[in-house]
C-alpha cells in the first residue's frame, strides 16, 4: 500500500510546541491540527475538540526532514539494508521523504525494473521513497538509459551516484536530453582516473576539477544538475561563481563534511572511509559559509548502510559510506546550533523546505491543507548515540559514542506515526 494510500489516524493536535515553518515564516508557540491525513488548522486559537491531544511544550514542531540522497539497497543488497529497515530508520532520524539512488542490483535503468523497485516501495517503505534512476545503462558510464521512457513514468532524478561520469561526451548527451524531459541530473563530482588515497580516498582535485568540467558542458548545454555532496572549499567557489551567472545549478553538503575532520579518520577508521572524504577544518568553515549564503542549498545524508565484512577490511579495501539517517539531526542540531548559534529555522530550511523546492518532492511545509509530514523535535535532549540501537540494518558510523544534544521525539507521514520516540 502506498503511504498516501494508508489510512489517515485519527484527528491529532500537536499542542504547545514551537512551531518552525520556514516556508510561511513562522516561529512560534502554536497549536497545529492534523485531520484526514492533512494539516488542517494552525495558530493559538485551533479548535481541537475530539482531537487525541499529544502535549508539544518544550518541543519544536517542523515539517518533516526531506533528504535528496541515500542508499537504501534493496534489490540487490539486502544484507546492508531494506526498503523496510532503511525508511524505518529515516523515520527515526526525522525523514518523511527520501530519495533513493541507483546503485542497485539489479540497476534502475528501464522501465521494468524501476516498476519492481515502485512495487517494493509500496509494499514496504514507512516514508515517502522516490527512486531515483541511473543516468547511463548499468551505471556504466557509457550509453545513456532510457531516461524519456522513464521520465513519461514519473522519474524526476537521474544520477549514477557512486560513479563520476567520465566521459565527457555521455553527460553531453545526458544533459541535453535531461534539458528537453525537465529532469534534474545529479552528480557524483570524483575524477577515479586522478585516483590517490589521500588519505581515505581521493585528493581534494579530483573533486574540484570534476566539478569545474561539468559547469564548462552544462554552460554549452542547458539543463539542470544537481552537485552532490561537496567537501572541498574549492568546489563551494567554484558552485558560487557559477549561480551568479546564473547556470541552472543546485548543490547539497552531508552532515559527516560539517562535523567531522581528518583526525576523525585516526580515530573511527574504516567507520569514517567515505567518497568524497571528510576534509579539514577550513573546508567546514567554507561549506558552513556556502550553506549560508545559499551557494549550497540542502543538506542530505548519502545514509550509504555497510555490512560489518565491508568495513572489518584493511582501510584501502574497505567500502565507501556511512549510514546518516540516524546522527543527521542530532550532529547538526549539536554542531551548528547549540555550538556555532545557527537558527532552528536555517537548519530546517536547508533540511526540508529547500529539498522539497528545488527536487519538487512532498512536504517542507506546515501549510494548512498540506499532507501532515511532520517531525516533532526534543532540542533539549542529552544522549549518547549508540549504533546498537540503530534502526538501519547497518552499524558503519563514525559518531558511535558522540555526545550530543537534541533528538526526534514523533516522525508523522501522512497524519501516521511512523516513529515514537516519547
Ligand atoms: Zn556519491
């Protein structure tokens, strides 16, 4: 059944909580009615008889958290993740909406097999899945999929994430069909033949200059790319000159490029191996800028589950990525706003109404008569995280022990609870 389709709970008033809607500007105490699987009142004075009440105060009240990029490995490596244990897990980390890469088995690149991966979302995904299908035939990097086929069955997203398109001629051709469908593509930005592990994975070049080419084919082509994960501050330049001309362009950062750096490598080891790889202390500083001043849009996970066989490996054998869905808020709400004073408002945007925009996905707003995708938040709360208690099928994270303050507290789609923390 499809999450739209589920049956919507029974009318529900989020009393008290400080509602953060950054889409219609509000930030403040308020009441906000879900009825029919809508939100269908909001303000001081809501009229809530026979509503199941759930007492908010103290709590922060937020559309749902949407994020652009994971890996949620079914078909194909369901020893690492499922569709169940995956959206499960992004219900507990606050997500309501998730897009899913390629990098399957088999690979989304026609119709047949992306209509088996719908099936599988609707039979078992807790939260909003939208499949995202690969750019070139098998992920090869050679042939172009049938993205019109796949377009006229309601793929928005094309990406061989994993994998930097190295043919310059293929994202040509890629770009100027995605430019006729109105499709977004979205790029993996490592140049593998500049491959040196330095030291996780590779150089601070192969990212830029990757991200350099392509901004130079999509001025001659037209189109619309999405930038995945940045980690250098060279690329954060590189995207900022590029939106001030004016290029139809959009970027993300993961949380793990804005908590960690390399010293966090020593000490997690494979744990902490990811492409791109975590940088230095300058290079936060600059994407934390990015954020800021709109160069990078969103914030999403690369949530990349491992098996322990992946990651009990010599570092240089070990796989790439890091599961996200469960440390992204509570990292960032530690990081960015207790440390550095960052507004509840700023992070929410860049984690739920700005996805929602740019990717035109569900949610990112509480306005009234909108699905209620909602995550309600305990920003107070001290814990410690503990891959034990993971939802994911998977334990690859670099935070095992991290201290950190703030929590999701209820994770709703569609009026329903999806996770309950209280
Ligand atoms: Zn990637």
């Amino acid at each position: 059944m499809r999450v739209e389709d589920t049956r919507p709970a029974a009318t529900i008033v989020l009393k008290n909580g400080r509602v953060i809607d950054p889409v219609q500007g509000m930030d403040g105490s308020a009441d906000v009615l879900i009825d029919a699987g809508k939100i269908a009142a909001i303000g001081s004075k809501v009229n809530y008889e026979g509503a199941k009440v759930v007492d908010c105060s103290g709590k922060w009240v937020v559309p749902g958290l949407i994020d652009a990029h994971c890996h949620l490995r079914e078909p194909g490596f369901e020893h690492k993740e499922t569709i169940e244990t995956g959206t499960k897990a992004a219900a507990r980390g606050g997500f309501t909406t998730v897009v899913a890469m390629a990098n399957l088995n088999p690979v989304p690149d026609k119709l047949i097999i992306y209509n088996r991966i719908q099936k599988l979302i609707e039979e078992k995904a807790v939260v909003r899945v939208i499949q995202a299908c690969s750019v070139t035939k098998d992920l090869k990097g050679r042939d172009l999929c049938d993205m019109a086929t796949l377009t006229a069955a309601g793929v928005r997203i094309f990406s061989d994430d994993g994998l930097y398109i190295d043919r310059a001629a293929v994202l040509y051709q890629a770009l100027k069909l995605a430019q006729k469908l109105n499709v977004v593509i979205s790029l993996h930005e490592e140049d593998a033949t500049l491959k040196s592990y330095w030291p996780t994975a590779y150089e601070p070049v192969n990212e830029f200059a990757a991200i350099a080419r392509d901004l130079e084919i999509l001025r001659v082509t037209g189109g619309r790319v999405h930038f995945q994960h940045l980690s250098t501050a060279n690329s954060v330049e590189l995207i900022r000159r590029a939106k001030k001309e004016g290029l139809a362009v959009t970027s993300e950062v993961c949380p793990h490029h804005l908590t960690l750096s390399l010293p966090d490598v020593t000490r997690q080891g494979t744990n902490a191996k990811m492409a791109p790889p975590v940088r230095t202390q300058e290079d936060i500083a600059e994407l934390i800028r990015g954020l800021d001043d709109g160069t990078i849009d969103i914030i999403a996970t690369d949530h990349a589950p491992h098996a322990p066989d992946d990651k009990n490996v010599t570092f240089d054998l070990a796989a790439n990525g890091i599961v996200g869905f469960e440390t992204a808020l509570p990292t960032l709400l530690t990081k960015i706003v207790h440390e550095q004073g960052f507004s509840p408002a700023w992070l929410i945007e860049r984690m739920s109404s700005k996805p929602a925009q740019i990717f035109d996905l569900p949610g990112g707003s509480l306005a009234v008569g909108s699905s209620a995708d909602i995550c309600v938040i305990d920003p107070q709360r001290e814990w410690t995280i503990d891959k034990n208690k993971f939802l994911s099928k998977s334990r690859n994270t670099p935070y095992q022990g991290t201290n950190v303050t703030g929590d999701v507290w209820l994770t709703l789609v569609n009026g329903n609870v999806v996770f309950d923390g209280r």
